[in-house]
C-alpha cells in the first residue's frame, strides 16, 4: 500500500462499510448503527486510496460552539507507520478550529497526539459484562420529555460543554432515567444499545451514591444484557462495578487541548459514567 495514493475526503455513505471493516479490525464492537449514530453528530474524514478502499477515519463531533471530541482515529493496520495517523489528525484539527478539542488516546494513539500538544487529564476504565440480579434502587423513574432540558442543563453543568445534539440522538435512539428529590432532578442517566450490547451513559450525579442508583436502574431493567459502562478514574466507581461483576477490559487517556473553554464555574454535578469512550 502506497501512502502517497491516498486522498482524505469528507465521510460519505459509501465509507461506511470500510470504516465498520477498520474498527472491527482495530478489535473495537462498533456496529454500523453505531458508526451511523457518530456521523449523524460530527464531521467525518475517510482516507481512501485510489481503488476506493477506505484505510483511515476520524471524525469531529462539536459540542456547541467551544468544544469538540475528536474520534474513530483509525489506520488499517497495513497503511500504519507512514504518516497517515499525522494527515488524518491534522485533518481534524483544521474541522475543529479554535475549539477546545477531546480525545480519548489508546496506547497506539498517545505517542501521536502527546506530539500534536495534547495534554492527559485523566484516566478512562472500560467496565464491561452480564450482571447478576441485583436490588431495585429507590427514588430512580424513567424521565419523561419535560424532563429533557433539566437533564441538558446538569449534563452542561457536569461536561461543561453543550451536548443537546448528542444527546437528542441518544434520547431518540435509548432511553433516560431522572433522579427527582423535592421536585428537582438531581442526576441522570442514559442507556442505549451499543456494540455487543447496550451502553450505560452518561451517568452525571452529585455524588456516588446517586451514580450507583441510577446504573443500578438500568441493571434492574435490563436483566441478561450484556452492558458497557465507560467511567473515569477519579469517580470511584470503578470498585463497585467490580463488586457487581462487571470486568475491566480497557480504556484510555482523555486528554485535551488549551484551546476555548466555558466559563469555569465549578459545578458539584460529575460525569460518573462517559457516553461512551469515543464522545466523551
Ligand atoms: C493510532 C493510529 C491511528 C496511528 O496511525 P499511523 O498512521 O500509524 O500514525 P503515523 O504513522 O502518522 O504516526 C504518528 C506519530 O506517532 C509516532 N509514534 C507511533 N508509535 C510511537 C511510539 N510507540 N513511540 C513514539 N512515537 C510513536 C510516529 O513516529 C509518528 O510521529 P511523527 O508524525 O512525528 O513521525 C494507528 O496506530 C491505529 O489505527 N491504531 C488502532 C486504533 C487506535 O488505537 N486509534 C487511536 C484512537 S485514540
């Protein structure tokens, strides 16, 4: 394979097939329904070469006007180790412009974007598995569409960036569950089907007590699934997915740029659970 053939052009239909053929190949559960969700919300890159074989993605997905997440960097493991890595990710930058932009780097990823001036902040866990039965946890109801902007505004709060698309997406294609005390949500979840199974995420809450609840719904209400949940380091939940049987089976290391950011007004509302390792 000759790197010099190969052009990057915008996502199209037509690069679907290959890039759900380069993320099964990078050993990642990506169905097409999942590529499909992604593109519905970024600016999607294909590297292809000049028999229209697709041998490298990488999409933006912004998040209202000063954030974005860049993801799906992927190479065809024949094509690596030339340079393609660099063009798609400058790529990318360019879409993202003046946002401060977001990843997820696996170890094949980090050497790359440490280069690009990508600085870690923090540690992301994979917990995956079929999980026993378990209690029904109080005060947890399925949210219902007045719900929708308190579940935004907390999700805002938690991420400290605009995620309606994202999570308009989501809504349509999963369902949410509100924590409601005195009237007054005060933590979300969200559950949908992805990959192998379905996906637990985001998770946002005021404390780990409340981020246990609302997974603990999604559990109850989804005996036998095979269920993801993608959280971070410094939430402390990894040590209670363990105790219900969840396995670690990877993760990453989000990292950002400087770039523009809301103003910082410290939320005490977390981001207990990713909506996935790829959005954030
Ligand atoms: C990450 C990935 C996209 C890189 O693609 P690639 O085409 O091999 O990347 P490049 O050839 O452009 O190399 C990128 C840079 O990383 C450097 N690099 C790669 N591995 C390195 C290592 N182990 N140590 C130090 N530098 C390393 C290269 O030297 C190069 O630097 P340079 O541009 O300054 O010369 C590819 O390995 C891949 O698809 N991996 C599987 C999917 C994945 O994990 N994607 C990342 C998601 S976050």
């Amino acid at each position: 394979m000759h790197t010099s053939q190969i052009d990057l052009v915008a996502f199209g239909p037509e690069h679907l097939e290959g890039a759900v053929a380069l993320s099964l190949q990078a050993g990642w559960p990506h169905r097409p329904e999942d590529w499909q969700t992604a593109l519905a919300v970024s600016r999607g890159i294909a590297a292809v070469t000049d028999d229209r074989q697709v041998v490298g993605t990488a999409l933006v997905t912004p998040y209202g006007t000063d954030c974005a997440t860049i993801n799906m960097v992927i190479v065809d493991e024949a094509a690596r180790g030339r340079g393609l890595g660099r063009r798609l990710m400058q790529a990318a930058l360019e879409i993202g412009s003046e946002r401060q932009l977001r990843l997820v780097a696996t170890t094949d990823g980090l050497p790359l974007y440490e280069k690009l001036g990508f600085q870690p902040v923090g540690t992301i866990l994979q917990y995956q598995g079929k999980i026993p039965a378990i209690a029904a946890p109080d005060g947890i109801e399925p949210a219902c569409e007045a719900d929708f902007d308190a579940v935004m505004a907390l999700d805002r709060a938690a991420f400290e960036a605009d995620r309606r698309t994202l999570l308009t997406h989501i809504a349509k294609a999963g369902e949410f569950a509100v924590l409601r005390r005195a009237g007054r949500i005060q933590g979300f979840a969200a559950l949908r089907a992805f990959g192998r199974g379905d996906v637990i995420g985001p998770v946002v809450a005021e404390n780990l007590q409340d981020a246990c609840s609302l997974i603990s719904f999604f559990i109850v209400s989804r005996p036998d699934a095979f269920l993801r949940i993608d959280t971070t380091a410094d939430t402390e939940l990894a040590p209670w997915l363990e105790s219900l049987g969840f396995a670690h089976v990877g993760g990453g290391i989000a990292m950002r740029t400087a770039g523009r950011t809301e103003a910082p007004a410290r939320s005490h509302y977390k981001t207990y659970a990713l909506a996935n390792q790829a959005f954030g």
